[in-house]
C-alpha cells in the first residue's frame, strides 16, 4: 500500500497515466465504423491490459496479472492471437 499511495502521490507518474487513460478515452469512445479505429481500439485495450500487468508487477503482485488477462481473454472478442 505504501507504493500505491507513494505512486499516486508522485506529480511525475500521475501526468503520464492521466495522458494514458485520456488518450485511452478518447480512442475507445470513438463511433466511426472503420478498419484503423477498430485496429486502434483493440490495440488500446491490450495496451492497458499491459499497463496494469506492468503496475501489478511493480508493486511485487504475481498472481493478479494472470487472472486479468484471464478475465480479459474471456470476456473479450479479441481474444485469439493477442498474447
């Protein structure tokens, strides 16, 4: 817990995961039926499945990441081939 607070305290890490999480945002709101925005979006969500796998490690969890990505197999389409 004292990682988490001392992470989310820290300036220099909460920029960047807000510019994360807008950027996710703003990619996986967008309605345009196409090949590259449906290409960005899934990139972006295994790109946050990566972010929080990359976090989970940081703070020493070993079994969580399995189980998330796990879960994210399962309940998603994209499934096949992305690992």
């Amino acid at each position: 817990m004292r990682e988490i607070k001392e992470d989310f305290g820290n300036i220099r890490f909460l920029i960047p995961l807000a510019g994360t999480i807008l950027f996710s945002y703003i990619v996986l709101n967008q309605k345009e039926e196409n090949k590259d925005i449906e290409k960005m979006q899934t990139a972006t969500k295994r790109a946050l499945v990566a972010l929080i796998v990359a976090y989970f490690a940081r703070i020493d969890l070993v079994i969580a990441p399995f189980w998330l990505v796990w879960v994210f197999s399962y309940w998603t389409k994209e499934s096949a081939g992305w690992v």
